[in-house]
C-alpha cells in the first residue's frame, strides 16, 4: 500500500473505533443510570476499560501505519471485545433478571 493509502486506511481505522467507543459510552450511561435508580451495582465504571482499549488500539494504528498484524493494536481490539462481551452480557442479566 503506498503511503497515502496507508494514510487514509489509518484515518478510516481511527474514525470507525472512534464511533465504536461513543456508542460504548452510551453502554456506560445506560449502567450508570441503571445503578443510580435501582441502587443495584453495575460496575459501570468498568464500561471505560473497553473505550479506552478501542480508541488505544485505533491510535496504535494510526501511528503504525497499518491496522493488520499489529500484535499491540490486536491485543488491545481482543481484549476490549471480550469486556465489551462480558460486561454487556452481566448488564443484560442484571436489568433483566435471571429468568
């Protein structure tokens, strides 16, 4: 990939994990807001680990140059994904109860 190719793929990255993590933090206010009216714990302050490893991520490739291979940029798309699982799934059985 030339270099302004590289570039742009490294903005499009950027911009799409961006978008990942502000809908994150609206998972984040939706557990706050949970937790504040049913004085049941989410540990919702937990919902910022993933946005942090996500935008992170997104970073690493911006400056790397290319979004595939990258052992950090991976690791961190890795382990964001599976709080993001995790703490998705422990919100949903929360406000829902276990049925």
């Amino acid at each position: 990939m030339s270099g302004q190719q590289s570039f742009f793929a490294s903005i499009l990255a950027l911009y799409t994990w961006g978008g990942v993590s502000v809908l994150l933090f609206f998972l984040f206010a939706i557990a706050r807001f949970f937790e504040r009216k049913s004085s049941r714990k989410s540990f919702y302050p937990l919902f910022i680990l993933p946005i942090l490893l996500f935008l992170g991520s997104a970073l690493r490739y911006l400056f790397i140059g290319d979004f595939v291979g990258d052992l950090w940029g991976d690791l961190g798309r890795v382990m964001g994904g599976l709080l993001v699982g995790g703490l998705g799934y422990f919100l949903l059985t929360l406000m829902m109860g276990e049925r």
